[in-house]
C-alpha cells in the first residue's frame, strides 16, 4: 500500500470520529443547557467549546457564548478546522482520493453526511439543530457499520487506526474538561448542577445504561472516570482505544511486515493502562494524568505518521 493512500484512509477515520463526536458533543450540551438553571447553560456551552480546542477561535468571531453561535461554530463554520463541516470536507476529500478501497456503502454514508451540511448556513432552533445532529449519527454508524463489513485488510485497518487515536484523544479531553474546568464557582461538588454534568458527559459517549448496568452505587464521579478511562469494555473509553490501537497496529505490521516504534510505544501505553487504579490516578492529579495521556497520544500519532511515511 503507498504511503499516500495509508494516510488518508488514517485521517479518514480520525474525521469522521471527530465529526461524531463533535456532533454527540453539541446534543449532550444542549440537553444540560435546557435542564440547567443560569449561570450553568451558559458553563456548558463554554465547556464545550474547551473540549473541542475551539475557544481561541471562537474568540476571533466577537460573537457572544449563546447557544446559537457556538452550535454554528462547532457544527458548520469554515473558520473552525474542527468544526463538523470541516472535518466532512476533510474526510470527503481523503475517501475521495482512496475511492477504490472503499466499499461503496462506506462512501455513500460519508457522501450522505457532508450533503447534510454542505449547504447549511445555520443549524436553526433547538429541534432543527438535534436533528441535523441525529442525522450526522445515523450516518457515523452507517460507515461504521459499512468499515466492519469491509475486507479485514490494511484499507480497513489504518481507517479503524485512525478512529481509535481520535476516540481517545476525545475522551480525555471531555473527561479533563469536566474534571477541572467546568463546574462554576461557589457549586459544590455532588450536587445538583455537578450531577447534570456527568450525566452530560456519559450522554456524549453513549455510555449512561453502560454505567447504570457496572456501578449500582449511583453516580458518582470516581465511577465515572473508571469507566471512560480504565474499562476496555466501554467502547468510547480510553482503555478500550488504547487496545483497539495495538490490535489494529498488530495486523497492519502483519499485512504489511512493518513495525517500529508506533507499535513499542502502543504496547507501553496499553500495558500502563492495565496496571492503573482509579484511585491512584486521581490522587496523582486526574488533570495532569489526563493532560500527560493527551501529548503522549499526539506524540503516537508523531510515531504512526513517521513508521508508515505519510506525507
């Protein structure tokens, strides 16, 4: 496989992640701004503008922190490289460049969904905005389902790659956000505002009858970080990704006969995973484990795009 088209099957897949999750993060926040009293809303949508490392452009905009502007931003704005729209074009244009080794269900589910905002100038009220979420995550889980049912080969795999180095930059992210950032001052911890929050979180993830099936304790949020960091049954949590990672590296190197430091560093990562306890990494600083997690993420990615030879 050239190095050209293994790149942009890899960025393939970390788009498409990104607009999904982009997507659950713009609904989660709209759920918590409904249910929230003042000054939380208004928390929320900031919040969500710090997971998605949007704020410093947002800022440029001049536009006040209401629900309106920062959905447009997040959802449909060229300005924003991370916004959904963007990361569509983007995947669009890597599929479109390795067309033949997709199946034609997985580019028509990625066709589909950048139709859906190509011409979108604004994501309108509440309900016209959950829908034209609701349709961009029917068609994630189209190409998701579409990429397992492709060929267990390389084009497959480097997509899969891709997918799993973004899911678990976002989670960390979330988790982080959350953890440090988001509840207001003068709110105390365990409370009203502080419960909506983490229920907001394990909404972004799918992950609310994952928690209620594994802790029988009520929400609590220690639980909820052992869920979304050191579960590797959570599909969404860090473990999880940080396994698919080794396992998607693992088949590539035997397809290929290509393995290096990408594959070392993926094992550590995995095999530090396993050896950690909640309670540790909490009282070792969740913030600065979370942050440490996220350079050590993008310095993988350094290694996979240096081992395969993107360009």
């Amino acid at each position: 496989m050239l190095s050209r088209t293994a790149a942009s099957l890899y960025w393939l897949g970390r788009y498409i992640e990104r607009a999904e999750f982009t997507a659950r993060l713009i609904e989660a926040t709209m759920r918590l701004d409904l249910l929230s009293a003042r000054p939380a809303g208004e928390g929320a949508w900031e919040s969500a503008l710090a997971v998605s490392t949007a704020e410093e452009g947002f800022w440029f905009t001049g536009e006040p922190v209401t629900p309106e502007a920062v959905t447009r931003f997040l959802a449909l704005s060229l300005d924003n490289g991370n916004s959904i729209r963007s990361c569509l074009d983007a995947a669009r244009n890597n599929a479109k460049s390795v067309r033949t080794a997709l199946t034609r269900e997985a580019w028509e589910a990625i066709n589909r969904a950048w139709l859906g905002v190509r011409d979108c100038k604004a994501a309108g009220g509440t309900a016209a905005a959950l829908a034209m979420v609701d349709k961009l995550k029917a068609e994630a889980r189209g190409f998701e389902g579409a990429l397992h049912r492709m060929l267990r080969n390389e084009a497959s795999f480097f997509v899969r790659l891709g997918s799993a180095i973004e899911r678990a930059d976002n989670t960390a992210r979330l988790i982080d956000v959350k953890y440090h950032l988001l509840l207001p001052e003068g709110e105390k911890v365990g409370g009203a505002i502080d419960r909506d929050q983490w229920t907001t979180i394990l909404h972004t993830v799918s992950a609310v009858t994952a928690y209620r099936w594994l802790y029988r304790e009520g929400l609590r949020p220690g639980r909820v970080v052992d869920l979304l960091v050191l579960r590797p049954e959570m599909p969404r949590s860090i473990a999880a990704s940080a396994e698919e990672v080794v396992q998607m590296l693992t088949a590539i190197g035997r397809r290929l006969g290509r393995q290096g430091e990408a594959d070392r560093m993926a094992r550590v990562r995995q095999q530090m995973l396993g050896r950690s306890t909640v309670n540790g990494i909490i009282a070792g600083g969740l913030h600065e484990y979370l942050r440490g997690f996220i350079a050590e993420n993008a310095r993988l990615d350094q290694a996979i795009s240096q081992q395969f030879r993107f360009a």
